[in-house]
C-alpha cells in the first residue's frame, strides 16, 4: 500500500481546498410584489408563480 513519505503542509493543503467555498444564492425579483425570492419559485409574500395565484397567502 502507498504510504506518504512526509506529512502534507498546511499550505498544501489549503491550496487544494481552495475552491470549496459556498456559492451564494441566486435570487429574482417577483414581478407582483418586487420581494426577491428564488427562482421558479412560488413567491411566499404574495403566492403567485407566473401570474397565477398558485398559495393563498392569510395577512
């Protein structure tokens, strides 16, 4: 079995881990209400998906 002859530096092992950041969620306008919410996404404010009501929203 292949065992590592020195450890792996922090640097090493940093640069490797380089790109596991989070992304940030990519959020819309709703066109009704101007909330911003996900996209292809009932809007919770309001309740409508593309121009329909599609969830009735109790204020």
């Amino acid at each position: 079995m292949a065992v590592p002859k020195r450890k792996t530096s922090k640097s090493r092992r940093n640069k490797r881990r380089a790109h596991w950041k989070m992304k940030s969620m990519h959020l819309v306008e709703c066109p009704r209400c101007l909330e911003y919410k996900l996209p292809h996404r009932v809007c919770m404010k309001c309740g409508f998906y593309k121009d329909r009501n599609v969830v009735k929203i109790e204020s």
